[in-house]
C-alpha cells in the first residue's frame, strides 16, 4: 500500500455523481497545473507566494516547517482553567492562548477513553494544542462507562459550553469548531460528528464506534490506528474510514508498533498529522497542506490513505 495513496480518478474516468462537488475540485486541481505548463503559462522562475494572514482572516502562528509541527510547543502562551460537573458532561479543564491580539480561536473538545479520565489519559493535549492556536476543552464523562453515542453528546456540550457561558467565550470563534477522542471517545468523536455537521473537523485515535458505521458523516475526519492494537486492530479503524462518505474529506494512518494507548501520553507522531488536519479544516489554513498531501514525513507511519488535495468545506477550494 502507498503510504501517499489517495481517492483519485483514472484518465478517462467520468467523475461519478456521489464524489459530487469536492471530488470534481479535487480533479481540476490536479489538471489545471498540468495544463498551465504545456500552455507557458508557469515558468521555472516563478515562485509559489504563501498564503498571507490577509488571505485568510483565520490564519494563527508563523509559516509552518516540519521541524514547527513536530515541536511540543507552539508559539503561544497558554493558561488553563478548571471546569466543574455539569453542564451536560462531567467537568474537565481549558486550555487557551493568553494572546489577545489576533483576534479569536477555533476550538476544540476532546474526551478520553472508556472508563479513563481525561487527568489521566489526555491532559498533554492540552497545552499542546492551545500553543498552537487552539482554545481546548478535555472533559471528564457523566459516567465512566459511557458508550459512544453518549460521548458524542458531551463532546458537543462541552463545545456548547465553551462558546456560551465559559469564562473564555470571547476568544472563541464559535463557526470555527472540532472534536477529537481516544477509543471508545474516537468514536464519540465521529457521533458528534454526524448529529452536528457544522463542526469543521473530528478525529479519532483508535476509535471504537458500537453504534455503527458514520456513512452520513459530512465533517472532515481523521482516523488513527496503532499498529499493534488488539483492543481496536487497524483493520477496523480502516473499515470506519472506508464507511465515511466519499464526499467527505478524510484520512486514515497507521502508526508503526503502537498499541492502543498510543494518545494516552506524549506523542509528537501522533501530533504532528492532527496539527496540520485541525489547522486546515478550523483555520482554513492552506500552509499545512503540505504535511499532508503528500504525508511529507513517512516516519513511524505503516499506512496512509486520504483524500487529497484537501478542500475545505465552503470554500472555493
């Protein structure tokens, strides 16, 4: 399997009606390049102008390099606060950039695994990703024992919560929202995704979904699998990518030797592939597509598929 393999069109393929609009984005980007050559239109001696922050209203941070996404911190500050029960989950912490400057963040909740908290298994991630330019909240669930579908619920009042009546609101961009979860939360994650498709990505690390397949799930969706997991094999993670709709954008990875609780303490692999998906689709961020499209380092990773060139939903591509 190509670790850059990718959802593409044969020459001389018909574009099939359920790609729809993305898919036909995707064609016109890898042809038009193509095209531009044989007509002289690029030359050898124009250089490719980055996207700038006045391009995109929503850009955070300095120009990306492999070496920036695979650090432990990003260029911003960071502070925490607590967040008691209630409120339709079962408390948990926030973490954001003190910068006031740039105007707001996207935002993103995530929620453990099957009887873990989030003190436990996903504190790291916090700090991590509010460094990067993210306000997060990690929460904690009702109950312990809570199945996915619950998860998926609590991952959207936690999102609820963190727009509407945190302490830290007015630095949230309340359009610009995700989730993310391990396990049994991986799959909370992509239930969330489908009783909420305004959210701008999901991710899910080893996910185990028992309430079914996400074949109407229209958020771009990042699967990850550990190698090694005989708890959620890659096999099934696969058959959850392969269930996502081709429309969808999405990816699947696999990382070498892990087990299943590869999320569950600091991980720069798993970080410097979710960085760059979160940055795409919640900032419209066009300069980390590099890092996936193609996966620009192939260390530590077994298999990769995706759909790309990424498109973000409601853009113009």
């Amino acid at each position: 399997m190509s670790l850059n393999g990718s959802d593409t069109l044969r020459p001389g393929e018909a574009v099939p009606a359920r790609r729809g609009r993305a898919s036909l984005l995707r064609l016109l980007r890898r042809t038009v390049p193509v095209f531009a050559v044989v007509l002289g239109v690029v030359t050898s001696g124009v250089a490719a102008v980055p996207a700038s922050a006045a391009d995109n209203p929503y850009q955070r941070g300095p120009n990306p390099t492999s070496a920036s996404v695979a650090a432990s911190r990003g260029t911003f500050a960071t502070a925490e606060i607590g967040v008691p029960r209630g409120n339709g989950f079962g408390g948990g912490r926030i973490y954001y950039p003190t910068d006031t400057r740039q105007g707001t963040f996207g935002a993103i909740a995530i929620v453990p695994g099957y009887t873990a908290t989030w003190a436990a298994e996903g504190a790291w991630m916090g700090p991590w990703l509010a460094s990067f330019g993210f306000v997060v909240i990690g929460i904690d669930t009702n109950g312990r024992n809570d199945f996915d579908t619950a998860r998926g619920t609590q991952l959207l009042a936690a999102l609820d919560y963190l727009t509407q009546r945190s302490p830290v609101r007015d630095r949230v961009d309340a359009k610009r929202l995700a989730v993310m979860g391990h396990s049994m939360g991986g799959g909370g994650a992509l239930v969330a995704a489908q009783q909420r498709p305004s959210l701008k990505a999901s991710v899910g690390l080893a996910p185990f979904k028992p309430s079914g397949a996400p074949s109407n799930d229209r958020v771009p969706t990042m699967v990850i699998a550990g190698q090694h997991d005989g708890t959620v094999t890659p096999s099934s993670v696969d058959g959850l990518y392969r269930a996502i709709p081709a429309t969808t954008e999405k990816a699947y990875l696999v990382f070498a030797g892990a087990g299943h609780g590869f999320p569950t303490r600091p991980n720069q692999l798993q970080m410097r592939v979710v960085i760059p998906w979160l940055k795409s689709f919640v900032d419209h961020d066009t300069r980390y597509h590099q890092f996936l499209c193609p996966l620009k380092d192939p260390n530590g990773i077994t298999a990769y598929r995706n759909t790309c060139p990424l498109v973000v939903p409601g853009t113009r591509g």
